[in-house]
C-alpha cells in the first residue's frame, strides 16, 4: 500500500470511528457530570446549617459548569446549542451562564481556505471577484450548519441519538418532563439548519410580515442577496451593532448611569421590540423565529433591535397558534381554570401530586410560559422541590411546542439579564385576542367588554397609584 492510499485509508478509517468516539465522549462526561450532582445531593444533605449548604452548592455549580463548558466546547457542533439553550440567568445556576455565555457566538472557526472553496465552488466565482472585501478573521462562527463548518452535519445525527437517549434516562430518575420530546424536536429543528435555501426563505418571509404588521418593523432582518444564495452559501446585508450580551459594557463606555432613567429606558424598549415581534409572529402568524439566544440579537443605534440566523423557525398549525393564544389570555387573567381547560386543548398532559391542584396549575403555567417573576424573586429555579414543576409531572408535552416554551424562557433570560421584569402574556394578551376574534372564537362584543374593563382598571389603578 502506496503512502497515498495509505492516507486516505486512515481518513476513512478516522471517519468510520468518529461517531464513536463521539458518543464515548459524551456518556463519559455527561454521566461523570450528573453522578457528581447525586453524590453531592447525599453530602449536603448532611450539613444543617443553611447558609453552609448555600456555600457548598455554589462549589458544585463552579465545578460542574466547568465540566460542562469543556465538554461543550471541546465536542462543539451540537453541543453548543445545548449550552446556548441551558445557559440561561433564570434558568441555570449562575456559576454556569458564567461560563457557558461565552459560547454563544465564539464557536472554533474553520480554516480560510476551507471558507473560500466552499463559496468559490458554490458561487462559481473567485473569492476576489464576489466581493469587494473579504475579512479573513470572521466577526462570530456560529455552531453548526454556517459555511464555516462544512461536513458537521454527519456527526449531528450521531449527538441528538445520545441526547435523546439521555433525555428519557433522566425523564424516567429525576425529571418528571416529558425531556424526550424536546430532544426529538431539536432534531427536527436542527436539520433544516442545513438548508440556507430554506432559511433565506424564512427571512424574507418574516421580513415581509414585519413591515405589512407595523408602521416600522419592531426588529431588523437582514436583507438576503438572491444571486447569492446555494443550500451551503447564504450571503447577507451586514448590520452593524453591538451584541446584546455587551449592552452592559457600551453603557459603561459610554459613561451612562446603568441604573438611571437612559440606560432603563433603552432596556425597556429593547425588550418591548422582541416581544412585540415575537407576539406577531408566534400569534398572528404563526410563523416565527425560532433561535432567539443572545448571539443573535444586535443593538443597534437608537435602541433598534436586530434579530440574524433564520435556520431555526417554526411553523405552527391554527389549531396550536390559537390553543396557545387562550392560554396566553388564562395566564394574563390568573385564569387557573382557563389554563387548565387550555393544556387540554395544546395536548400538554400533567399528573398533579399536590392538594390544591388549580392553584398550582397556573403557576406551572406562568412558569413555563410566562417571563415575570414573581415577587421578591429574581431567579426561577424550575426544578427546585418548591418548584410547580415538582409537583406536577408533564408526562406528554407536544413537540412543536417546544419553540414557543424556549423562546418565553429566553426572554424571561434576557429580562432578567437586563433588570427588568415583565410579563410577556400580559404585553401579547391583545395580540391573543386579535387572532381569537379574527378566527371567530372571541365574539366583538366579548372583546369590548374584556378591553373596556381593563381600561377601567387602569384609570382606577393609576388614581390609586398617584394619590
């Protein structure tokens, strides 16, 4: 055997095994990980004293969250999704966003020239005469399908099998969510990133819905280059901004009071934007961006938002949209019965394992699908044993469901993040209603009395506010 074939028998070779290792890789780190949290839950259970056991749940989070960066970085790909998805201020421990934030937007980068054969085989045209300028260092490499990462989609396959399988193992020990259903809908999600076609689609889709919707578009998209766009190549217009995850450094820089009347006010519009072209999509359309983590979101000037990566949307059918238009309307009204009858009609199955089942029902509910926190609380901790999700266990929870219940909790991350605590039923309960009253299941008349008493209570409540 020639050095030659010898070569690319050992390509081959490495190829066949990778997926293996892959997956030996994974179960080792991920089971070290979580034996480590089962051991320490008996140790500490030891101590008595509150505030020690605090001090040394901290020590467990630090050194699981480094466990689980190199893991996740190391492994790459898929995994970085995985940390973008958990690493989240209301959701994870903070020793963990600490550390899993910075791989929002920061995955390894391919070679240049890996880069540039790509789009000069695609494009049918030379690097140099595509473009005017081409950066040799990229500005962020995003974790899976973007052209730096050529090939990454053989080994995806191989990642979601391993996460689904330890989805249900924990469903079945610890968890009582129905995990695996939102491991199979990552997999679903996750293979049309692969497709730039389809997402240059999807943007000019949503780019069309915002300025039909509104006066001016509460979000950004980036325009697509038609003449530029191959199932591997997606070229884009450039929008200059700031990563949100950096608002707290530019307001520093530039000397303003983080806690003072600007800095609140671009907070709370920066919020108001996403959510208001979130409620749209999801509510009005049912078509929605899908992959709303801090990487994709940019601060532009003036407080405009910009929202990139269309390879994650989601298409919900009416009967889904306008189930979860009543269940936005329960949640808004502290209707525990409305919530109830609307998991019903979502298809989200729950076992309660506590006495005052409806009271529990709608607070499951507003922390599943709600952002506000409630009061004197500043993080949710959704699996704590104080926890509604404790006390009742969601044995079914529908797939295409998913994106709604990761998009509320990104927010909820994001608000929390910037300080600021809101409720994103209360701010999309109009939106609710428009959609149930134009699919005719809101009468007009039930729709002037709902807004003629919330405008009551308004004029009431500020009078009580200003005396």
């Amino acid at each position: 055997m020639d050095c030659l074939d010898l070569n690319e028998f050992q390509k081959k070779l490495s190829t066949h095994f990778r997926p293996w290792q892959r997956s030996i890789q994974f179960w080792l780190r991920a089971t070290d990980i979580y034996t480590g949290y089962k051991v320490f839950q008996l140790r500490v259970s030891f101590e008595k004293d509150v505030r020690k056991q605090e001090a040394m749940w901290e020590r467990q989070h630090e050194f699981a969250a480094d466990k689980l960066f190199h893991m996740c970085s190391d492994l790459g790909g898929f995994f970085l999704k995985v940390a973008q998805v958990i690493g989240k201020p209301d959701l994870a421990p903070a020793a963990w966003v600490r550390r899993l934030v910075t791989l929002c937007d920061q995955a390894p980068a391919t070679p240049l020239d890996v880069i540039q054969a790509v789009l000069e085989n695609e494009l049918g045209q030379c690097v140099d005469e595509l473009f005017e300028r081409f950066d040799a260092d990229p500005i962020g490499s995003a974790s899976i399908a973007q052209v730096q990462h050529p090939g990454v989609q053989d080994l995806m396959m191989t990642d979601i099998r391993n996460l689904k399988a330890f989805a249900l193992y924990i469903q079945k020990t610890d968890i009582k969510f129905d995990l695996h259903s939102i491991a199979k809908e990552m997999e679903k999600q996750i293979g049309f990133e692969f497709d730039f076609k389809r997402e240059a689609d999807a943007m000019e889709r949503i780019k069309r819905f915002m300025l039909e919707n509104n006066k001016k578009a509460p979000v950004m998209v980036p325009r697509v280059m038609r003449d530029m766009v191959t199932r591997r190549v997606l070229v884009m217009e450039y929008i200059d901004g700031i990563p949100i995850l950096k608002l707290g450094d530019e307001i520093d820089k530039r000397g303003i009071n983080p806690r003072g009347m600007i800095a609140t006010a671009a907070k709370q519009n920066i919020l108001k934007s996403l959510t208001l072209a979130y409620g749209q999509m999801i509510l009005k359309s049912g078509f929605f961006h899908a992959d709303p983590h801090p990487g994709n979101i940019l601060i532009c000037k003036g407080s405009e938002v910009a929202l990139l990566d269309y390879g994650q949307v989601k298409d919900l059918p009416d009967n889904l949209r306008l189930g979860y238009a009543n269940l936005v309307l329960a949640i808004a009204d502290n209707d525990s019965l409305r919530v109830s009858k609307s998991y019903r009609e979502l298809g989200i199955d729950t076992l309660s394992k506590c006495d005052d089942e409806q009271k529990e029902m709608l607070k499951l509910a507003q922390t599943m699908f709600d952002t506000k926190l409630p009061p004197g609380v500043t993080m949710l901790q959704p699996f704590s044993d104080e926890s509604s999700i404790k006390k009742f266990s969601v044995p079914v929870f529908p797939e295409e469901l998913f994106s709604i219940l990761r998009t509320v909790h990104i927010l909820r991350g994001l608000s929390v993040g910037l300080g600021i605590n809101y409720s994103c039923a209360e701010q999309w309960r109009p939106i609710a209603e428009e959609a149930l009253y134009l699919a005719g299941r809101l009468k007009g008349e039930d729709l002037k009395t709902k807004r003629r008493r919330r405008g009551l209570f308004r004029r009431v409540f500020g009078r009580v506010v200003a005396l």
